[in-house]
C-alpha cells in the first residue's frame, strides 16, 4: 500500500544515497546533521514523544525517508501502535484543516479574479 514493499532495503539505500550526498556537499550535510542532533536534544519532550511528532509531521511533509527514519526511532523508543495511530491521526486532521485553509482562499482568488 506504500508503494515501498521493503523498508529495509529503502533504508539500506538512502543511507548510501546520503553517504554520496555528503561527499558531494559535505557542508550541506554538517548542517543538516546539527539540525537534527539539536531538534533531538530536547529537556522537555522524551525521545517518544518526539518520535510521535516526527512521524506526524512526515506524514504532513509527504517524506518517505521520514516517515522510515522515524519509524524505527519511535519504535526503538518504545511507541506502540495505538499511540502512532493517534499521532497520525493528529496530521490527518492537519492536513484536511490545511486543505480547508487553502480551499478558502480559492474563493478569495475567485471572487477577484477579473
């Protein structure tokens, strides 16, 4: 249903796809690395709850690689299914709230449209 019949092979390979990346704008990548290292040094959120928000907004994102990444942290981190349910079903509603935002605005436009 994914359209990705084997995460772990999809991981394996955007992790080498990265290794290349990095070699090719290594700069690119130190920053990218230190935004993730400092989202993930939080005093207030545990390692599972920020897993949950990371899965939520993966989906909102649309990011394949997030949503494989961040799985495995969620579940490294102890999320159950239930829970994971309940977060995606938080970036449901966001993204149908984003649509509605955005269909509004489509009448906006109309009603100025010449």
């Amino acid at each position: 249903m994914s359209g990705i019949e084997d995460w772990n092979g999809y991981s394996a390979a955007l992790r080498a796809r990265g290794k290349e990346f990095a070699a090719l704008a290594p700069e690119a990548m130190k920053g990218f690395t230190a935004l993730t290292r400092g989202a993930a040094a939080t005093t207030h959120l545990d390692a599972k709850t920020r897993e949950l928000i990371a899965l939520a907004v993966a989906v909102t994102t649309r990011c394949q690689g997030c949503i494989d990444a961040h799985a495995r942290k969620a579940r490294a981190a102890g999320a159950t299914r239930e829970e994971v349910a309940e977060a995606l079903g938080v970036a449901i509603a966001l993204n149908a709230g984003a649509a509605l935002t955005y269909s509004l605005h489509v009448l906006d436009a109309l009603e100025q449209a010449v």
